[in-house]
C-alpha cells in the first residue's frame, strides 16, 4: 500500500500505537483497516423499557454510528438469516438503543449491532443470551396521595400501558380489614375511599405487568387523614362561648334592668326628700300653692 492510502488511516495508526495492548482494529487481507465491532453488549431493563448497551468504538475526531437488528422467537427458529432493523436505531450516535418497541412479545429476542464509519461497516456483534422482557426489574411505583374533601385520592406514576396497579388501603386502626383495588392506569387521580374523621388512612401499591405474568414489590406506605372534627370543634367553640356569653350576660343586665326598674338608687334633691311624714308634706305644700295662687290672683 502506498502512503497516500495509509494516510487517511493515519489516525487509526495512532490510535493503535497507544492501544498497543489491546488493537482496535483487525487488518483484513487487502490490508485496509477494518472497523471494529462495538463490544459489551447488554440489555438493561427496567419497567418495561428495554436499553441495548454497548461499550461504544472510539475514534478520534470520527462520528461512528451504529444499526442494530433484532430477531424474534419465530425469526430465530424458522428465518435465522433474516433480521429486522430496529425501529428506531438504523443509524444512531450513542452507544444505546431503545429497543422498547421492537421487542412485542414475551419470548427471547436475538440482538445485534454494528458500527458504521462513512461507507464502512463492522462485523456484528450479538448479544450473548437472547433477552427476554419477562427478566425487566419492576420497581416500586410512585404514587401521590391527597385528600379531596373527605376523599381519599391516589396518582400512580405513568409507566405505560402495560402496567395496572394493585392498590391495597386501610383505616390505621385496630382490627380494620385491607381493602384491594385494581388501578388499570397511571398519571391519573383515582378516588379510592370516603373517609371518616379520627384515624389516619394508609395506601401502598404495587405494579402489575400482564405481559409478562409478574408484579413489583408494594411501594412504601403513606397515610392521609382528614379533620373532620375542626370544623365542629369551632362550633362548639362559639356555642360553648355564646352560651357562658348568655350565662354572665344576661342575668347581670337582668340584674341591672331590674335594679332599675324596682329598686332605684336615686339620690333625691334635697326638697324631695321626706323629713316629715307625707301627710305634713302634703299639706304644707298644699299651703305654699295656695298663697302663690292668692298673690297672682291679688296682682
Ligand atoms: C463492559 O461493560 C461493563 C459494565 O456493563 C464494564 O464494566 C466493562 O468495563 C465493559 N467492558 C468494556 C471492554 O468496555
Ligand atoms: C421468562 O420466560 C421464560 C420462558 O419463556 C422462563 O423460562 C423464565 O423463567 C422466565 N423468567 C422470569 C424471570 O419470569
């Protein structure tokens, strides 16, 4: 080869002489390098959204981007040399791939990727063990609980609608049954309860994934309960209050009222007073009135 074909290749040169250990690239015959294979692949699963992983092939100043194909049960078996590109990974940049919708079923799926570098392609690489969704982790889900009112209320977090919810509650209280609920979506408030007032109530809840026959484990308990007694409470209150009000109120004003009206403590200007028995009063004012009447007469 001469060194205007080795130049473009100069890089890959350099590549290697740091990588001494371990060449990233394979010489095929003709003598042009060839674009390794991306290594390391796995599938990580979780709730049902399936990661192809895979340890990414390097180049310096180079965008390699990579296609990955699937096979299913039936390819596998019956049309092993046809694979199907993923939907959504033909020519992708990172070194993952969602192959969430690709994979519909539950039986095990072959993958495989490969890198693309400009017109070149590498080998493939499959995925040692066949994935199959039944192996996802399910976590716990999510959940808010409120109150609405007197209403106990659950949001389940939206996992996508594979997932139902079995939704388990109960009044905190001595010798009070679990009550289950079936919860056949996410991301959705769902009445659960009416509750009463004087004890909290509590909820977990666990996903259900019918696809694949399994369920997670229950998310951690959280309880909610309503004051129901406040408002009844300030009520009493007032009455409690009004009533004292109208206890120590109203006798006392009755008091007055009546010490007015019966009893008056009344400081009587001196002419009124009685010095002498009423008759001499009487009599003498009698007098008094009658001498003025005969002056202005006499005038
Ligand atoms: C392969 O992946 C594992 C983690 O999944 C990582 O620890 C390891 O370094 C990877 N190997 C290579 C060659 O990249
Ligand atoms: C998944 O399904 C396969 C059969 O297709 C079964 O052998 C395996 O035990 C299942 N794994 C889990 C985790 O359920």
């Amino acid at each position: 080869i001469t060194i205007l074909e080795v130049w473009p290749f100069s890089l890959y040169w350099f590549f290697l002489l740091k990588n001494k250990g371990s060449p990233l690239f394979a010489f095929a015959p003709d003598g042009v390098a060839a674009l390794p294979a991306p290594q390391n692949l796995s599938v990580h699963s979780t709730n049902m959204k399936h990661l192809l992983m895979w340890s990414p092939v390097v180049l310096p100043e180079e965008t390699v981007y990579y296609s990955v194909e699937y096979q299913g049960e039936y390819e596998s078996l019956y049309t092993s040399d046809i694979w199907i590109p993923s939907k959504w990974c033909s020519r992708t940049e990172g070194p993952e791939c969602d192959v969430t919708d690709d994979i519909t079923a539950t039986v095990p799926y072959s993958l495989r990727v490969r890198a693309i570098l400009g017109s070149q392609t590498s080998a493939w690489s499959i995925l040692e063990q066949p994935f199959n969704r039944n192996s996802t982790i399910l976590t716990p889900p999510g959940m808010e609980i409120s109150k609405d009112g007197f209403h106990l209320v659950i949001e389940l977090e939206d996992l996508g609608p594979q997932f139902q919810f079995l939704v388990a509650y109960w009044r905190r209280e001595p010798d009070t049954k679990e009550h289950a609920k079936v919860v056949r979506k996410g991301g959705i408030p769902v009445h659960l309860e009416t509750m009463e007032p004087g004890a909290p109530y509590c909820v977990k809840a666990q996903a259900l994934v019918k696809a694949i026959g399994r369920h997670s484990a229950f998310s951690q308990t959280k309880c909610v309960e309503v004051q129901g007694e406040a408002l009844p409470l300030v009520l009493a209150l007032f009455a409690f209050f009004g009533f004292m009000l109208i206890l120590v109120v109203v006798p006392l004003s009755m008091g007055q009222l009546l010490q007015y009206s019966c009893c008056p403590m009344v400081v009587l200007p001196d002419t009124l007073k009685i010095t002498n028995s009423p008759q001499k009063l009487i009599s003498c004012r009698r007098e008094e009135v009658d001498v003025c009447a005969t002056a202005m007469l006499s005038s």
